[in-house]
C-alpha cells in the first residue's frame, strides 16, 4: 500500500528551476541521507508562503509531502511501540504516539538538526521567526520523511525516524506523560487554531455519594470525545483521552 502511495505522489514530482540556495549537501550530512532526486528534498523544504514569488502554485509546496511523511512516521511509531509494548492496550499505545509524533516533539528535533535553516520561506515569515515556529518546522519533519520515504523508501524513512525520533523515546514520554490528558487536547486545539475544548456535563447517575457523570468534549462545536467518571475531573480526563484516541493525535 505504501509503494502505491509512493508513486501516487511521486508522479506530479515536476518541479520548476532551481530555486534553492541552501548548501543541500550540509543537510545531507545533517540528517545522514544523500537524496537521489534532489528535487524531493527542494520541495521538501519549500513553504506556502514563498509560492507567490516563485508563481507556483499550492501544489508545489512541501505540504503534500508533508501528509505522506504524516502517514509513514505514524507507521514506524506505531510499529515501534506495539513490538515494544506487547502488554500494553490499544488505548495506551495511542496515547504513547500521540506524545512522540506531536508537533511539540517534532519541532524540537527539527530545532535541534537546525531544519529551520534550510527552508524556503518568504521573507516576511523570515523575519516573523518562521525558521524556528513551531508549526512550521514540525511540518517541514513530515515533507522531509515523506520526501526520503519516495527517494529510498520505508527503510531509509525508518532509520530517520529511529536515529532522531524513536532513539530517545523513553526519555520524551517520561517528560511528556506527566502532562494530563485535557493539557495535551487543549495544545493539539490551540496550536492548529481549532479554539479551546469545551467540556459539557450530558447526564449525571447514581446518589451524591456516589455519583458517576458523562462528560462530552466539544472542539469547534463537534463532539470529538466522550468520558465517564466518578468525579467531574475524572469524567472530563476520559473524554479529553477518547478525544486524542480518535484524532490520533
């Protein structure tokens, strides 16, 4: 399936002139990969905002790769955990991967490989930061998996993804699973502009000693989560859960 995706996104690879005036070989030494079709890891690299420039169009972004890199990182990560964690559930192992692909992780590792440095951005995202945003930088992690995925395929992907990601997992998720589940929902809305989670309270059960409630979470007016608990924090933990479970965050 992931070899079909590969040249389903490889065929509309034609890119225009050179646009690139970053030393391409430092990157390759940065991220231990030499790409076969340089034109990959331009596009790779290319943000929105410098398209009206160029006059190119969206098409010619990194975003599409952007979504493939999505897809194969999931797939390492989740593979990766559920060989190593055999005992764990599903719901644990969601919540697990959730922590190691969110942007926050991603933006620090493409900070960290100094990525920043090599996009193309406009210039006024230069000057407004856009080489360290958070956003920004996460996104550029994606199109660069997703652009090794197509030039050398799963296992070239696969050693990025353990080399920079996974080598360190332990120590990501003991900083990041002290953070409650409703922490981590309220980032993941806030930071793609999605507004604040609202938690409704829909029914409440049993006698005041011990009750049980069921709580609804509300993103952009769409359920996107539900919980139950014995105390209306608990319920609300439950939801926020079920919500990153769904989003696959």
């Amino acid at each position: 399936m992931f070899k079909l995706i590969a040249r389903f996104f490889a065929k509309s690879n034609n890119q225009p002139k050179q646009v690139f005036n970053v030393d391409l070989s430092a990157l390759d030494k940065l991220i231990d990969y030499s790409f076969n079709d340089t034109k990959l890891i331009e596009q790779a690299l290319k943000h929105r905002s410098v398209l009206p420039a160029l006059q190119e169009s969206r098409v010619e972004s990194n975003e599409r790769l952007e979504l493939l890199g999505d897809a194969v990182l999931g797939l390492v990560v989740t593979e990766f955990l559920y060989n190593r964690y055999p005992k764990k559930e599903e719901g644990e192992l969601t919540a697990m991967k959730s922590l190691l692909v969110s942007r926050k992780i991603l933006a620090k590792i493409a900070n960290q490989l100094k990525l920043g440095e090599f996009l193309l951005l406009s210039e006024s995202e230069i000057k407004s930061g856009g080489k360290t945003r958070k956003s920004i930088v996460a996104d550029a992690m994606e199109s660069v998996i997703g652009a090794m995925y197509i030039d050398g395929g799963l296992e070239v992907a696969q050693k990025f993804i353990i080399s920079n990601i996974l080598d360190d997992y332990e120590a990501i998720l003991n900083e990041e699973q002290h953070r409650n589940f409703k922490s981590y929902l309220l980032e993941y809305a806030q930071g793609n502009n999605f507004g604040t989670p609202c938690y409704v309270i829909r029914s409440e059960n049993g006698p005041d000693h011990k009750k049980t409630f069921n709580v609804e979470v509300l993103v952009q007016n769409k359920i996107v989560g539900e919980g139950v608990g014995k105390s209306k924090k608990h319920a609300e933990q439950n939801a926020a859960q079920d919500a990153i479970e769904k989003l696959t965050i």
